[in-house]
C-alpha cells in the first residue's frame, strides 16, 4: 500500500514540476472542469484517479512513463508558450544575422574551394608561384562576378519581401506571377536546397575541424548524426533561443574572416616580395583555360549565394515592421557575405594557396598566416573552430526558412495540413522533425560527403533564383510603375546569371548527382498537385447541401458483434441499447463439422436466452472459420436496405494489463473496424472494457 502511495505521490510531484494545474489536495475526490484531473479519470473509464491509483492499475505506470517523456521534453525544449508570447519569439536585424544568415556566410568557408577545384586541372603539377597566382586571378574574377550577382538578387528579393509579407520568397512569387508549375517547381528546389543545406553544412562543418581534431576526423559519419540531432533540438526550442545560442558564433566568425584579410594585408605590406598579383598578360598567358571551364568555375563559385533566398522565405518571424527588417537584414547579409568572400578569394591568391581536399582554404590561410605553433597555432584552432561552427549552424537557416516554406505551401494546400501548425515553443515542431529526417537519410546515403552532395545543391539553388528573377521581370513588366524598365534590366541580367549557373551545374555534373534532382523536382510536383486537389476533393465531399431537410428520426440500424457472452459483449451491449434504438447482435460460429456448428449456435443461443436482453439474435455459420469476413458480409448485406450514415456497429473490445498480454489474443475486433472504417463507411465505435487482472 505504500508502494502505491508512494507511486501517486511522485506523479503528483512530476505534475507540479512541470506546472501544471494538478490540487494539492489529494485526498479530493471531486476534480474540476477542464483540469488535468478530470482528464486522467476519463482515462480511466470513468473511475476517479485517486481510486484508480489505490486499486493499483497499471495504467498508472503507463501515466509515469508519459509524464517520465513529458518532462525530458520540457528539460530539451522548454515549457509551452502561449499564443499571445509570439512577440518574444520573433527576432530583429541582430539576431536575424544568428538566425537566417549561417548557410549564406557559411557558404564563403567552401565557395573559393568550389572554384579552385575546377582549376585544379589548370594548375597542374607546377609549382611556380607566379603562374598559380595567375591561374587563380581566374577565381578572382569570378568572386568580382559574384558579388555583382549578390547585389542583384538583393535588388529582387527586396521587392519579393515588400510584395510577399507573409513569406514564400521563389515561391510565392512563382505561384502568383508565373504560374502553378513555376510556384512548385521552384518550392521543389527550395526544399530540395533546404534539405541539402542541412547535410552539406553539417558535413562542411565537420571536415573544418577535422584536421585539427584527429577523432572526430575519424567518426566524421557520427559526427554528423550528432550535431544535426543536436541542432534540431535548439531549433525546437524557439526561433528567438536558437538566436541566443547562435549569435556569438556567428559574429566571431565573421570577426575571424575579418583578422585573416587584415593579416593578409599587413603581410603584403611587410614582405612585398612574396606576393604575386596577376596581371591581364599573365592570365592571357595561361594554358588549357577555356570559356566553359570559367562558366564552371563560375558555376561553382555561385554556391556563395546560398541562403540568400532564405531571408524572403521567413518574413513573419521578424518583429513589426517585419518586411522593413528583413529587407534590412538582406542589404546587410549581402554586404558582409561579399566582403568575407572578397577575403577568403584574394588571400588564397595572394598567396598561391590552391585546392587540397583535406584541408580547406580557411585553414590553409590561417596556416600560412598565422603559423602551426605556439600562439599561432591556438588562434588557427579558434578559426577552424569557428569556420566549423558557421558550418555547422548554418543548418540553422534551413530549419528557419524551410518549416516556414512548407507552412506557405501547407496554407495554399500544398502540403500536409500538420506542417501548418505551430507547437509549443510556437516553432513548426512538425516541419522541423521532418526536415531533420530527410536530411540524416541524405548524410547516411552520400556518407557526409561534400563533393558528392554539392551537384544536387548547386542545380535547387539556382533553379530558385532563376525562378524568383524571372517572376521580377514578368511583375515589373506587367505593372510598369516608377523606374520600371531599369528594374526589369536588373532582373533580367540577375535571371541569365543564375539560370546559366543552373544549366552549367546541370550538364556538366548531370551524371555526379544533378539527374535526382531534374527527375524528383517533376515528381515532387506531381505530388504537390495531387495533395492540392485531394484537398479539393475533401472540401467538395464535406460541403452540406442546406436544400436537405435534416431528419433527426431516420430509420437506423446498430449492430453488436458478439463472440460470447461475457463481461466485454454485455458492456457494448448495454451501451447500445442506452444511446441507439434498432439493436441487433451478431454472432459467428464455426466448428470442423456441421454438427459443432449447430452445438455452438445451441450453446450462444441457450446464453442469449439466459441473458433476456430483448434483443435479437443473427448467428451466422461460418465455414471458412473466417469471423471478420462473415460479419463484414452481414454489414454488406445490411447496406442493401439502409444507408452507409444509418449503420452503426458498436465493437466490444477488452484491454489487457500487461503489454504481452496483448500478444496473447487475435485481433478480430480491430482487424473488423479497421476494414469498416476504410471500405464501407458505415460509422463505427469501440466500446473498450479494462480487465482488472
């Protein structure tokens, strides 16, 4: 008796801990309207909680092991927020820099990499320092390029947010400007962008600090496992907490960046001699560059933009006046993303730094700068730690703007319903725990490599920009107010920009990975479609035709199957006859000959006519021994004389009280609703009965 007490004591205490509204009295037997109190005893068919406890039930235990989960999700998560707390969750330019800029700023830790990997061929075997610095006056150039582009996308994404406040960014303006396939074709590739953000942050991050921690370079798989479950839990726990956490490595990164041009440029002062700085006659001179090898480079290179789009996907979550912010945050993510690529690019020519697959530029830079020992080595740590953090949290991004996306998508009845609704710390918890999902399924398959997640990223990305350029041509054009025709020109070099990097990320690694995408971007919006119109279809079949009289006093018919006569069919029984009129019970027999058939219709009839119910009795012989089948026969030949809606069939169901008591029953009553639920629409009820022992 102790033990029991014992046991609802602690559950007490679990419930005040988490806050919740629970009397401290417990010795009260009456609980109030709407506490958890008079939750629980329905939960126990009717039986007061207090009582339940004392007797000893096992769902007690059950109820420990719920409010045991409930409570390690508070300490991960954080206690629930009400609706009206969605001002704290939103976020200003500061932490917005924390929140929805990591993927872009991060992209600059692997971008000159991208670049110089297709040089790489160009390079070759020499080892003249002057030749290489010309060769990687090629990369230059396409960071010039880039970061014109960069400006330009700025330019549409800030007429995206002004004329998409509620967020949708590619998408919404595909949707409405261009049309339906443009609108899903582009939230395709976002997703697909999305998702790969994820796996190729996480995986960048991982091989930043791998060469400066030997262990995690070894369990680089697990590693990301890790820190992409762990990024899910801050991201559960609300936009603005996720910024708290974020903020500082974000801002020391940039700071890192920042030290490393500085330092590259008081070296350049101090030892002129040993830098080289290409000239047009020595780029000219250059052997085995050729234009599409550029566009290549170029291609690569524009992985940098990465993220840019997520800002206008993600609106909402700024505080008032949300458009203002996010443009404000979007001139200020543009200009630092090209200043650190600016660094990043012309310190690695400047010193004739080129691609080396295990140890990226950042840490070849920091190394050449800063040394590999003493003090010198300690600050090239804190910056492949902190190029590893901007990695890493640059999965934030994605797990900001994509549950956001698919809510957009969700509203417009493109995505499932359960992605629209916020949980409780007033995040897309649904969103965030499938994105999470399909990103670890691409870590595991491609092995968290970056070289082979890139090509499917490059071709999302750009497809988007495209597609978010072209919907500013089509809108300038058609609306023609101000300085129209410079802003459609703007957009329109903007648009053959990124659509030539997708379509050169599209040829030339077709065969590395970029045919998923051009194979499951149709597909996805294929299935877009479908969902939309099953939507349409529902509101269709749901709509009420008023012109119907509403007849309350229908002749209906509700059936009671029954094995035998026991406590479990006598409840559902006793139920029926309380809340319906027309009642008839039903019952199955079988047996190895037609005599044991006849003796078990004798044997449930002689029961039936003890039991006096004033019921009738239908037993059907079953010879195929197939209980489910025979009164799923009886139900079709019911629907003969009465409507699916007038049918009720009420199943007498008994729980047990140890889980492998389950294992030790058929499934006859749930196998019977399960197909009566979903072919013959007929309704359907459970009447449960709790076995004591």
């Amino acid at each position: 008796m102790r033990r029991r007490s014992d046991k609802l004591s602690g559950i007490v205490k679990a419930f005040r801990f988490l806050d919740i509204d629970f009397d401290s009295n417990v010795e009260k037997k009456s609980f109030p309207q709407g506490s958890i109190r008079s939750t629980l005893s329905l939960c126990f068919a009717g039986k007061p909680f207090l009582n339940a406890a004392s007797a000893g039930y096992s769902t007690i235990d059950i109820w420990g092991i719920c409010i045991l989960a409930t409570t390690l999700k508070r300490l991960l998560i954080g206690r629930p927020l009400k609706t009206r707390e969605s001002g704290h969750s939103k976020i200003g330019v500061l932490k917005g820099m924390a929140v929805m800029t990591p993927d872009a700023l991060s992209s600059v830790a692997y971008a000159t990499d991208q670049m110089e990997l297709i040089l790489a061929s160009v390079v070759g075997a020499t080892s003249a320092k002057a030749y290489i610095s010309d060769v990687l006056g090629f990369s230059m150039l396409g960071t010039f390029i880039i970061v014109a582009l960069a400006f330009l996308l700025y330019l549409a994404y800030r007429g995206i947010i002004h004329e998409y406040p509620r967020g949708g960014g590619a998408y919404a303006i595909g949707l409405h400007d261009l049309g339906k396939f443009w609108g899903l074709s582009a939230a395709s590739t976002l997703i697909v962008g999305y998702t790969l953000t994820v796996a190729v942050s996480i995986a960048a991050g991982i091989d930043a600090i791998g060469p400066v921690v030997p262990f995690i370079g070894h369990h680089k798989l697990l590693a990301n496992v890790i820190l992409t479950l762990i990024i899910m839990v801050i991201n559960l726990r609300g936009t603005s907490e996720s910024a708290n956490v974020f903020v500082p490595f974000t801002y020391i990164f940039i700071g890192c960046i920042i030290a490393l041009g500085v330092t590259a440029v008081v070296r350049a002062i101090q030892n002129p001699a040993a830098i080289h700085v290409p000239s047009l006659a020595g780029m000219h001179a250059v052997q085995g560059m050729s234009l599409f090898l550029f566009l290549r480079m170029f291609a690569n290179g524009c992985s940098a933009l990465t993220g840019v789009e997520a800002v206008s996907n993600s609106v909402p979550i700024f505080k008032a006046p949300s458009p203002l912010r996010a443009q404000r945050l979007l001139l200020t993510l543009v200009i630092t993303l090209s200043l650190l690529f600016l660094i990043v690019s012309g310190t690695a020519m400047l010193h004739g730094l080129t691609y080396n697959p295990d140890v990226p530029l950042i840490n070849q830079e920091s190394m050449v700068l800063f040394g590999t020992h003493g003090l010198g080595y300690i600050i090239t740590v804190i910056i492949s730690v902190s190029t590893m953090c901007i990695l890493a949290i640059a999965a934030n991004t994605a797990f900001t703007g994509c549950p956001a996306l698919w809510s957009s998508m969700a509203r417009d009845g493109f995505m499932p319903r359960w992605l629209l609704h916020k949980g409780d710390r007033l995040v897309y918890s649904n969103g965030i725990v499938f994105l999470t999902l399909i990103s670890l399924a691409l870590t595991i398959g491609f092995h968290a490599r970056v070289n082979e997640l890139m090509p499917l990223y490059g071709v999302s990305v750009f497809y988007t920009f495209s597609v978010s350029q072209l919907g500013m041509v089509v809108r300038t054009i058609r609306r023609r107010e101000g300085k129209w025709l410079t802003r459609a020109i703007g957009s329109a070099c903007g648009l053959a920009l990124t659509a030539g990097a997708c379509l050169i990320f599209g040829i030339t690694r077709f065969t590395s990975g970029a045919w998923l995408v051009i194979v499951c971007v149709p597909l996805m919006v294929i299935t877009f479609s479908k969902i939309q119109r099953h939507y349409q279809q529902v509101r269709e079949d749901l709509k009420y035709d008023f012109s119907r009289p509403l007849k309350p006093d229908r002749d209906t018919i509700t059936l009671v199957p029954i094995a035998s006569i026991n406590k479990s069919s006598v409840h559902a029984l006793e139920y029926a006859l309380a809340n319906f009129k027309h009642v008839v019970a039903v019952s199955v027999v079988s047996g190895n000959s037609p005599e044991e058939e006849l003796e078990a219709e004798k044997k449930i009839r002689a029961q039936w006519d003890k039991l006096n119910a004033g019921v009738r009795l239908v037993v059907i012989h079953s010879q195929y021994r197939s209980v489910a089948r025979r009164i799923q026969r009886f139900v079709e030949l019911e629907l003969d004389f009465y409507d699916p809606e007038d049918i009720t069939v009420v199943v007498p169901q008994f729980i047990t009280k140890r889980w492998w008591h389950k294992l030790l029953h058929n499934k006859t009553g749930s196998v019977l609703m399960a197909w009566l639920v979903l072919n013959k629409s007929v309704k359907v009820l459970a009447v449960p009965y709790r076995l004591p022992r």
